[in-house]
C-alpha cells in the first residue's frame, strides 16, 4: 500500500501495554488526609515483577455505578471497551511487591475530582480493578556523586521509593511540594540526605513552589537530577536545567505525572 492509497492510514500504531491482570483490594490505609494507600492482590499477579524504583502501573477504574471489571480491547492505539467508550485508565508507582502473596500497594492522591481520585477515596476491601504493567523505571547510577530528587504530592510514593534504594552515603537533597501541610509523609532516613517541604501558595499554579526549589538548587558536577509532577512544572524545570545550567541531559528525568485542568493526562518523559 502506498501513501498516495486513499486507505493508507498514516497513524502509527503504538505497542500494546502489556495485558491487564485482574486484582481485588485487600487493604486500605491512610496514609495521610491527602494520600491513601491501596494495597491490590490476586492470583493474576503470578509473574509481575517490577525490577526498578520509580516504575508504573496503569490502572483500570472500574465505572462507579457497576464497580465491575471489564477488560478493554486494544485497538492499536488506546484501550476501548467494545461499545467504543474509553475506560478511566490512570497510572500510579507499583510499591512493595510481594511475589509471594501476589500483592502490591499504590498510594493514590485524593486530590479532588478525578475517576481514580475518587475511586481511591471511596476504595474499600473487596472491590475489584484491574492493572497493566510495570512501565520503565529509574535506573539508579551507583557511582553518582549526589542526587536532586523533587516532585509534588504525586510523586511522594516514587520518592519514598527512590530513597530506600539510592546508594547509602551519596549526598541527596530531596524537594517536594505540598498542596495543603498535613499532605507531607515521613520519608526513609537516610545520612546525608536533607528533605525540604516546600507549601504551594494559595492559589498559585501547581509546581511554582517546587520549580522555585529546584531553580534555586546549586548542583554539584556529575549531580543526577529526577523530578516528577505537574507536566507544565516540570517543563520549565527541564528548560531550566537545559538552558540555564550545564547539567547534562542523560544525568536528568524529568517526568510529567498529570496535566493541570486535564483527566487521565499520561506521562511525558525526558
Ligand atoms: C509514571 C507515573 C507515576 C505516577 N504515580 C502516581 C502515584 O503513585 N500516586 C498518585 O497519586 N499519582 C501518580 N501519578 C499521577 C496520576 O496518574 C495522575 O495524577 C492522574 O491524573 C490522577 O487521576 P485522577 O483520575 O485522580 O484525576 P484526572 O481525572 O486525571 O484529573 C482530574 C482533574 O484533577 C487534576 N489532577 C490530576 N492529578 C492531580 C494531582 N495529583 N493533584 C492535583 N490535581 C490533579 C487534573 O489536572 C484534572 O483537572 C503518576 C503518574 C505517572 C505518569
């Protein structure tokens, strides 16, 4: 078929996300007023592994009204259920997975509005979803110098994460903002390791706070950068870090985790 075919389709079909695996809650805790731990098991976790800190799950929200499953279709671009509806599909940090009793926990922001906002905030054991995964995490330097972690509520599980895994003994300096003060957690204590709150003003864009941070940050040669939260946040921290210092990329990861004013807005990746 050539390009000139009037049913050449220009599209580029995107690879299938691995298969989703049906889960059920088992557990749910709070773990602070912002942020609720969900812990996901069932016997069609055989087999997941996530090797990486900082790695995905996409998570399928079951519609409220049935709180029934039903696994989309892929249809080379996007999962559809088969009436064409697109399913609420959000992706969280896969933590502690345990092989053995086939379980792992995702810690959910209960930011407001938002099909897994919601879904989270209202979870109870025994209610069912399912999930697709793990996607890429961070691979950890051993031999890095020091480390800048930063990010706001969202990427306070993928922190906390980092933290258990990052070489003992490397200077790290970790950012993260907070909407409101009760959202911070206690994090893994580390030596050398410094943790800065950072409280987002009243109604100022989400990031101002962090980007502050991370721009005010003096980075030490050879310093790996990893930063995740609001995409337009996060774009102006990578434009700072490209054009104002000379960080180089490939020390960097910058990760968009939501768009402001936007559902279901997927991750952008440097
Ligand atoms: C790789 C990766 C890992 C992630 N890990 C986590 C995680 O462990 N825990 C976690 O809570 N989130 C995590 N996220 C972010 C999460 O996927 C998004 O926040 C998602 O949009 C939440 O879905 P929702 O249905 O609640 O809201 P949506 O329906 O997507 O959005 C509804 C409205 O809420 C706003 N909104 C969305 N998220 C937030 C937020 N965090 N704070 C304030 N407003 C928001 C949107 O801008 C929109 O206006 C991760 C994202 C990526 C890409």
């Amino acid at each position: 078929m050539s390009s000139s075919d009037p049913d050449h389709n220009p599209a580029r079909l995107r690879r299938e996300p691995p298969q989703f695996r049906r889960v059920t809650v088992i557990r749910v805790e709070p773990v602070t007023p912002r942020l609720v731990r969900i812990t996901l098991a069932g016997p069609e976790l055989a087999g997941f592994t996530v090797d990486e800190p900082a790695a995905s799950v996409r998570l399928l929200i079951p519609p409220a009204a049935t709180g029934a499953v039903v696994i989309p279709a892929w249809n080379g671009n996007e999962f559809l259920y088969t009436d064409g509806r697109r399913p609420a599909i959000r992706t969280f940090t896969p933590l502690r997975v345990d092989a053995d009793s086939l379980a792992f926990d995702i810690e959910a922001v209960i930011h407001g509005e938002g099909a897994a906002a919601r879904w989270a905030a209202a979870a109870e054991p025994g209610a069912a979803a399912a999930v697709s995964g793990p996607g890429r995490g961070y691979t950890v330097d051993p031999d890095a110098p020091a480390f800048l972690l930063g990010g706001d509520e969202s990427a306070i599980p993928a922190i906390s994460q980092l933290l258990d895994v990052l070489p003992v003994g490397t200077p790290t300096r970790v950012h993260i903002e907070v909407a409101q003060p009760d959202a911070r957690v206690s994090l893994p204590v580390r030596e050398y390791t410094t943790v800065e709150w950072h409280d987002l003003p009243g109604g100022a864009p989400p990031g101002t706070a962090l980007v502050a941070a991370i721009c005010d940050a003096e980075l030490a040669p050879g310093t790996r950068v990893w930063v995740a939260g609001e995409a337009a946040a996060v774009q102006r921290i990578r434009r700072h870090l490209f054009d104002e210092t000379s960080v180089p990329r490939a020390h960097t990861t910058i990760r968009g985790y939501w768009k402001h004013g936007r559902a279901g807005a997927g991750a952008d990746d440097t």
